[in-house]
C-alpha cells in the first residue's frame, strides 16, 4: 500500500496489509468493507472514531464531486486530514468517483486527478466510465489501471447506471427497478474485467445514489432493493471483488445475501452526510457527534459489520 498519506500517523509503522488484499480477504470471506464519504473535512475524524470503535475496518473515501460542489476543498486536503486521524489498524485511504463525463455532462481530466492522488498517497482510486461505450469504459479504465498498478494501487472500474447524481428529475424508482434500466449486464462485466485488469466493480443492481441537487439533497433516500439473481450473475461472470454505490437505507437482508454473492465494499454518504449538515449551522461538535452516531448505527444495524478488523487480520 501506499505509506504517504499515513506519514503522519503515530501508527506509521505498523505493518498493515495492502487495500486490494483486505478487500480479497473480505470478498473471499463473505463480508463487506464500508467506504464512508467525507463531503467536509471535520467528518472524517468521527468517521474515524466510528470505526475504530467498534472494531471495523472501513475505508475513508472522498468523491471529486464532494470538493466541487461540498465542503471537501480538494483531494489534497482530505488526505491532509486523514494524515491527522486516519488509523491504519482500521483505515485506508480511498479516492471514489472520479468521473470521465461528470453528473453535468461535462469532459473531466480524469488521469491528471488520478496522478495526484497517487502523488498525496491514496490506497487506491477509482475512475467512472460509466457514461460512455462500454469499449470506451474499458479503454479509459485500463489506462487508468496501468497507472496506478505501476504505483502498486487497486482501482475500482464501474459499469451500469448508479442513479441519483444526474441532474433533473428521475423517474419513479419502482419503475427504474422494474425496468431493469442501467442493471449492470453480466456478459459485458466479463468483458469489462477481462480488458481492463481492474481489481473491484462497482455495479447497478438498483442501489442508488443519495441527491446531490440543492432542492433534494435533504430529502431521505429512497429505500432501494437489490436485483439478488443479476448480481449472482455479475459475480459468477466478473469474477472479481464487487462495489454497491448508494449503500445507505437498502434493506439489511438485501445486503446481507449481497455480501454472500460478492460485494466485498459499500459505499455510504447519506446517512453521515445529511445529519452533519443539519446540526453543523448551530454547532460544529454537534455535527460531528451525529456524524459518528450515525455511522456507528450503521455499522451496527443496517451493515452488521462491526469487528471485520479482527477478521481481514488489520489488528
């Protein structure tokens, strides 16, 4: 793994396992790593504290559109941050969504935004292609694969349609489920894996993202299930460790035959994100005590995932 972005950490010399094989030991064991995003800087402390609490091993994961259009700052200043707080008996480093046609339409410099996470000491990246030809995903992902393999850094690819950061209304979400509109197909994810080498596979299996509009992004979540029979057949076709995006407010029994059928990392930003804005307007210690209520909740109620650090052999 990296060691940069832990330099800082009194715990810097420990010897700790590499994300990728924490993220192989949690798929081959049938449990699942939380990514919590941090969309403003005094968020990651109490994320922190959440997990090294209760005893689970959780990545710290930013998203550029949480330093464009939230509190974040930039990917530098998060990994500033984590190098105060991050606890690598219970943490890792992660750089989410890095879009190559952003929720805007707009062209990103992906590759250059991947080279300074890898220059500030992030564990590992993902690049989201999903927006384009699947040959185009595949020949931006692997580019990005091959750059950050020779950093010795996992990368998360995506294919299919996560909805929820598009901008103007979305159809009902029953109907999208229905639909099976933006399902990650298990065919193409073969072909995906295959041609680009990239190590874990965010899929569309009716998970969806929070709002991030101004006129919804305080609105709940819908609450999403999961298309159990397709993921069976992205795992069995990808043969990879899988990701679910928009991982706050699905059903527990969804999740817990998920982590049975290959997701091995899920996403959470709702449900630590809309308490923290709440609160932070009238006191900034009471944010972040929601913020690691929350999180504590949902490691212990809508996850069951407290105590994995002992299990993927972090402490």
């Amino acid at each position: 793994m990296t060691t940069s972005a832990l330099a800082g950490s009194p715990r810097s010399s420990v010897a700790v396992p590499t994300t990728a094989v924490l993220i192989q030991r949690a798929w081959r064991a049938g449990v699942v790593v939380p990514a919590f995003n941090i969309p403003y800087l005094p968020m990651l402390e109490p994320t922190v504290r959440a997990l090294r609490d209760t005893g689970t091993f959780g990545l710290i994961a930013v998203a550029r559109l949480e330093w464009m259009k939230f509190g974040a700052q930039s990917l530098e200043a998060v990994a500033e941050e984590y190098r105060r707080h991050g606890d690598p008996r219970y943490t890792r480093l992660h750089l989410d969504h890095v879009p190559v046609i952003d929720e805007d339409q707009q062209a990103v410099d992906y590759a250059d935004t991947i080279r300074r996470a890898l220059a500030a000491g992030y564990d590992s990246v993902m690049v989201d292609g999903s927006r384009l030809s699947l040959a185009e995903n595949i020949r931006c992902t692997r580019e990005i694969v091959e750059l950050a393999h020779a950093a010795g850094v996992p990368v998360e690819g995506e294919l299919g349609a996560v909805m929820g950061h598009e901008s103007g209304p979305t159809p009902p979400y029953d109907e999208l489920f229905a639909s099976g509109k933006g399902f990650t197909d298990a065919d193409e994810a073969a072909r995906f894996v295959a041609g680009t080498g990239v190590d874990w596979l965010s899929v569309a299996i009716g998970n969806i993202h929070g709002a991030i509009a101004q006129a919804t992004k305080n609105q709940p979540k819908v609450a999403a299930r999961l298309a159990l029979d397709q993921l069976e057949r992205i795992h069995a076709a990808a043969a990879v460790p899988l990701v679910l995006h928009g991982g706050s407010g699905i059903q527990r029994e969804y999740l817990q035959l998920a982590f049975k059928l290959g997701i091995a990392k899920i996403n959470v930003g709702t449900a630590t994100r809309q308490p923290f804005e709440r609160l932070v307007g009238q006191s900034l210690s009471q944010a972040q005590d929601a913020v690691y209520a929350a999180a504590v909740a949902v490691l212990r109620e809508e996850l069951g995932v407290t105590g994995t650090a002992a299990i993927l052999g972090t402490i």
